[in-house]
C-alpha cells in the first residue's frame, strides 16, 4: 500500500483526533443544535467507552456495531470503537430488521454501541449492547484515562455493506491506511485548518460520512451536525450552512445541484462545496460565492478516487470531469483486454493505491474477482479494483465519466445493484418474475422502476407492492413506479433485456384501487399539479405524494408550483408531514387565509381583484370571507 508505508501507529486517525484534545482542550470539536461537545469532553468520553470496548474483546480488526442516528453519540461511539482498536459498522436504524439481522450475522457482530434514546426500537439483539446518552457518555463511569489502541495500516477502521449482485448485501472492509491517506489528501487539498467549521450531514451508514467527519476532527476544526431534520429542502440546507457559519461542505450531487440554484450572500462564510456520488449535470454559477469541488470514488476505495474543482461554465457542452486521481491513488482506464486506452478513448476504470479496501467481509471469491493483481505495478501485493464504471482521459489529463458497464444504478447517491431488489420482489405471492431499472422521470432525477409479471389474476395495488418491498430493503431501494408485463424481454443470451423494458405510464403502472375526488377547487388544482409533475392522469387526493413516486426533486418543484399558483411558501419538510393532496391543500387553506388577514382591506381586495377568474375560484372560501 503505498502511504501506508510511513504510517506509524501514532499517526492513526485516533491518536490525531486525540492529540488535538491534548493541544486544544477546550475547542470546539462537536456542535448539534445547541449541544456542544469540546475536544476534550470527544476524547475522555470516547476513551471511557474504548475501556469498556476492550473489556469485552474488541482487538485490531474486531467489528463493532454503531446503531446510532447523527448525534454526537454516534460520533463518540465511532471514535471509541477506534481508539479501542475496533473497526466500527454503521447499522442505520432507518434499515428494515430483515436487513440489519442480516449485516448482524454476516459480519458477526458481538457487541452494539447504540443510544438510550434507541433502547426501545432495537429490531436486533447482538451479545453485548452498550447504550450512550445523546452526547456521547455512559450512564456509569468508567476509566478515563485516555487510551489508543496501536493498529497496523493494513488493519480495518471501518465496515460498509452496499448493496449486492447476489441479492444480499456486502461488507467492503476498509483499513487505518486508506483512511489515513483520504485524511491527508483532504487537509493538504482544501488548507483545512483548526479554523474550520465542517458540516456533517450524511448517514453514518453512507461512506462520504467517514470523509466529513474524520479530516476535520483529525486537524481540530469544529465538525457542524445537521440537525434540523430531513436532508432534502435545498432551502434549508442553505439556510443552515450559512446560519451555522460553514466554511467547508459535502452534499450529495442531486442536492448539491439545487443548493448550487439558489440565490447565495456575497458575505457567506462557506469556501468549498465537495459534491459526489452521482453523476454532476451542471456547472455552477459565476455568482455562487465558493468553490465547487467534484469527486468520484466507489465505497472499495475509501470514499474519493478522483477530485477537481469545476469552474463557471467552463465546457457548457460537455458534463463537468471527475478531476484527476487523490495522492497515493493510480486511474487506470482499461478495454476488455485489460489494456490501457488511448485518451479519448472509453474504457473501464481502475483503481489501484493507499485507498483500496482489503476485500468483501467473508467473500473471499468476490474479493478475487473485483480486486485484480496490478500489471503495470512491480510492488508485490499491488491491485487494481475493478469498477464497472466507463471513462475516458482527456487531454488535459482530467477524467470524464461516461456511465456503467452493468446493470448497477445510482439513486440519490447510493450504489445499488438491482439483482438485490428483484430478489426481494419475487418473494410477494403476487410476483411470477420481475426486473428492476433506472429511469429518468424528469430530466436528471432518475427513478427505480419495478418490471413485474404477475401470478395468474394477481392484481397488487402500487401502496401494497411498496409496503411489502419496504419491509425488506431500505427506503432509497424501493421502486419508485411498478409496471405490469406479460412476460420480461429477453435477449439471445436469456438475460433480461433492458432496453427493451417500456418507459411508465399509467396504462401499464400499478395504481390503488380506490379514488378519492377533489371535493373543493383549492384541492382539484392541487391535483392537477401533482398529477402533472408524476405523469399521471388523475391523483387521488388521499394519495401519498411519496408512494405515488415523488422524490425530493420532485418535491422541490411542487413547493414551487405551490408557491406560483398559490402564493404562499409552503417549507418542504411541511410535504413530508403533510404528503396528501387532502392535507397539503388544508395546509395552503390555513397558510392564505393568515395572509390575507395580514393585509389592510384595501390590499386585499387589490389581490382578489388581481386574480384570474380561473385563480379566484381555487381559492377557499375561508381566504375570501377574510
């Protein structure tokens, strides 16, 4: 490995993380809401658990369970499995039980580190189970004597599973050497200083947390959590950067991409915005007061294999590249011979370097396919991770993204396989054999859709279908849309072939069986918004907007349509409490009606009189009276 060969046991993430509460005790290192965690407090607190941990046997190497959801708790249980010599595995509570009894016996977990306040929803029961309060302490004190267990590079630092071909997910083991490279890339790449503030925003159980938590905590920046619910309203999340004073973010790419559309201050404190994990559509905006950063790297790499910054409309006609390879980190872009393409010319990447994980936990025959032996490296042990991804070298010695070689898709971010959605699916009574694709509903927004061949007079409605696909998988892998086939096309090899899968419409989708009317003009125009932004003919106004198919960005562009037609601005995270067409539309009732009783008389009856006969009837009558 090639940076981990200067790496010394005292220059592990931990021992970093705990020199800086020895050189600035009382510094910020955590901030949620209005807790506030210093240096000092992350590392007694975390080395009192690491005491404990190593009580029950956690050693180099030994995976340690983290059900905690983003709280200083969770970034204190981390640290400890760390300085305990653990590597630490996120279990996202938001994952349905099937899937984290799973991951529990596959990775053979003994010991969870999970939150008082969890106590009550645990769906799993390892061997040991150890409960911290919201800011990270033990309910009964222990040694805390500061401790840091040496480790090895090559030893694991943390556990991931994606999503798998096989139907089951995977464990990628990643080690301190990889870890510790990706940390000082990032602190010589973007001059992180003590003098940061780090938004930290992505589920523990999603690889790019590792990327915002360790780097700042490792130079004593002060790490921002986002607590102020859903991560989806590009509005609020703007809002937070700035009133929380961020000078240095991550955002997923669809996110990044409204945040980057919004109107910023001059003033703003934030420097870089690092996006990733999809593919980047646009260039920003020579208005945009910071500098945005695309990265590109699969969880086996240790978060980011490529990085550079885009610049103003730099190649409108062209998408945005991927950067060049991190330090300690070779791109190779080889054709099906295993042979180096000319630039310009397609080919698969792959990656070698620090960065490279040690393989699949128990998947030895996986590992020996997707990690190859280097033939362009003399080093012995050198390898290659294979993919699937297609790129190809500019001139300039960039890389530009062109897509996938297989069937794996990207939602929101999340590397999905579809095998493992299709093996859930034909599990329900109603399913005879399904497939599952990517499809784009909107320009840039893509959709898991599920092809299904039904059992003879089976007629599942789309809720059913969802709530069953649900209970299996987590919330980004469930379809979005169903279609109904006769039977899955097929190519001359037998596969399914997907270009031959129709596009949606609402012929051949599954819909409910009951329908629910407008029952006032207010909410007939509501759902004809609604049913226009999903493709559908008609909207029952007791739909779910969510179960319907609607994501963030679709969501983004009702609250606008709202806010165009109806004149009120309806907060996105208000859709996710209120997802009907029923519910919102009482929501927009009560929101018009405290307006207009804001207004003097005579600027009332100037905005009635504004409105188009087609407007004025929309408008509830409650809004009129007043």
């Amino acid at each position: 490995m090639e940076a981990s060969a200067g790496l010394m046991p005292n220059q592990c993430v931990p021992q970093l993380v705990s020199l800086q509460g020895a050189l600035r005790p009382a510094a910020k290192a955590i901030r949620y809401g209005n807790l506030i965690v210093t240096y000092e407090e992350l590392d007694k607190r975390a080395s009192q658990l690491a005491h404990v941990l190593r009580s029950l046997g956690v050693r180099p190497d030994v995976a340690v369970g983290l059900y905690l959801d983003r709280s200083p708790a969770m970034v204190v249980g981390a640290l400890a499995i760390l300085k305990a010599g653990g590597a630490y595995l996120p279990l996202d509570p938001a994952y349905p039980k099937e899937r984290l009894e799973f991951v529990l016996h596959d990775a053979g977990l003994r010991i969870m580190v999970t939150g008082d306040f969890l106590l009550n929803h645990l769906p799993i029961q390892p061997e040991h189970i150890i409960a911290l309060d919201i800011e990270g302490r033990l309910p009964v004190t222990s040694l805390s004597e500061s401790i840091t267990v040496p480790v090895e590079p090559e030893n694991l630092a943390y556990v991931i599973y994606t999503s798998g071909s096989t139907g089951q997910p995977k464990g990628v083991e990643l080690t301190h050497g990889g870890l510790h490279n990706l940390v000082r890339w990032h602190q010589r790449a973007f001059n992180v200083s003590a003098n940061e503030r780090a938004s930290q925003l992505a589920a523990l159980s999603f690889d790019a947390a590792v990327w915002e938590i360790w780097p700042y905590l490792s130079s004593g920046s002060s790490l921002d959590l986002f607590d102020s619910g859903p991560i989806n309203d590009p509005v609020e999340i703007r809002d937070w950067l700035l009133n929380r004073e961020i000078t240095i973010c991550f955002l997923p790419t669809p996110l990044a991409e409204q945040v980057m559309r919004l109107e910023w201050p001059s003033n703003s404190t934030l420097r870089v915005m690092l996006t990733g994990a999809d593919t980047l559509h646009h260039y920003p905006s020579r208005k945009l007061p910071f500098q945005l950063v695309n990265n590109y790297g699969p969880t086996e790499c240790t978060v980011v294999a490529t990085s550079g910054p885009v610049f103003p409309e730099e190649r409108p006609e062209r998408l945005p590249t991927i950067g060049r390879a991190i330090d300690n980190t070779t791109i190779r872009i080889l054709n099906e011979s295993k042979h180096e393409v000319p630039i310009g010319e397609i080919g698969e990447i792959y990656i070698g370097g620090a960065g490279l994980a040690r393989g699949y936990r128990n998947r030895p025959d996986l590992t020996l396919e997707k990690f190859i032996a280097d033939p362009f490296c003399a080093e012995p042990g050198a390898r290659l991770y294979q993919t699937g991804d297609l790129a190809r070298y500019l001139p300039d010695g960039q890389i530009a993204f062109v897509g996938r070689r297989d069937e794996q898709v990207k939602i929101r971010g999340f590397r999905i396989e579809p095998a493992e959605i299709v093996s859930v699916l034909n599990e329900h009574p109603a399913v005879e054999a399904s497939a599952v694709a990517a499809r784009e509903i909107e320009a840039g927004d893509k959709h898991l859709v599920a092809y299904l061949v039904l059992q003879q007079g089976a007629r599942p409605t789309r809720t059913e279908m969802r709530e069953f696909a649900a209970t299996h998988l987590p919330e980004h892998m469930v379809p979005s849309v169903f279609v109904t086939l006769l039977d899955l096309p097929l190519n001359h090899s037998g596969k399914v072939d997907l270009k031959l899968l129709p596009y949606p419409n609402t012929d051949n989708s599954l819909g409910d069986e009951v329908f629910i009317p407008p029952g006032n003009p207010l909410e007939d125009r509501l759902a004809s918004i609604v049913a226009r932004l999903l493709g559908m003919e008609r909207v029952s106004v007791e739909d779910n907007f969510f179960l319907l198919g609607g994501r963030s960005l679709l969501g983004t562009q009702l609250i606008a349509s709202i806010s165009d037609n109806f004149g009120v601005e309806v907060p996105l995270r208000t859709l996710f409490e209120l997802p009907t067409i029923r519910a919102q539309a009482a929501e927009i009732e009560r929101l018009l009606t405290a307006k207009v009783q804001a207004m003097s008389e005579d600027d009332a009856q100037r905005a009635l009189a504004s409105l188009s006969d087609r407007d004025r009837r929309a408008m509830p009558l409650s809004t009129k009276a007043a």
